[in-house]
C-alpha cells in the first residue's frame, strides 16, 4: 500500500438496499494483479490483463471476488465499461465489510 494509516476510510463507498458500489481506478499492463491504495476516494487496482475487448474489466471482476471472498456472480460492473474510473456493484456486503476485508487483503500482501 501506498497510503499510510487507513487507507480504507477515505475510499467513497455507496450503500444500497443490496450491496456497496466501489469506485475504482484500474491501471491495465501491470506487472501483477494487486491492490495500490486510495486516491481521491477511488480504490486503485493494478491489473495484469490488457484493456481489449474487455479482457481487463474480466481481470478486474475476477481480481476483486477474490480480494473481497465474494463469488464473482455477486460482482457487477456498474459503470465505466470502457475507460480506467469504473464503479464495482458487490451484492451482499456493507460497506463496513468492504473496508474490513478490503483491509485484510492488504495486510495479507
């Protein structure tokens, strides 16, 4: 991580009825997938995958179910198919647990 202290509490998570939405910035061509802390309240995700036909909005479901311990089903691109500032749907989590196991993650990198 690149932030100090907690990261997590800066990150401008949106409840719903069923889940949070997360904001995410995604840098596509990285060496690794990996979490790269918080800017301007988005999450920052490196991702191996390239941006082509949506082979890295894929990575990026696929990187944050697990980051999260969620099924991939319970993932939703919510908005930003196409450019690097996405939203991320995740059914069933608050935005408490987000932070929470947002914050194991790291910790176990």
């Amino acid at each position: 991580m690149t932030d100090a202290g907690r990261p997590w509490d800066d990150l401008a998570l949106t409840p719903s009825a069923d889940g949070t939405t997360i904001p995410v910035r995604a840098a596509p061509r990285a060496a690794k997938n990996a979490l790269d802390g918080v800017r301007e309240g988005a999450l920052r995700v490196r991702l191996a995958a390239p941006p082509v036909e949506g082979a890295a909005n894929r990575a990026l479901i696929a990187y944050m179910a697990g980051v999260l311990g969620a099924p991939k089903r319970d993932l939703a691109l919510a908005g930003g198919e196409r450019g690097r500032s996405k939203l991320i749907h995740v059914r069933g989590l608050s935005p408490a647990e987000v932070r929470r196991r947002l914050a194991r993650a790291a910790d176990a990198a």
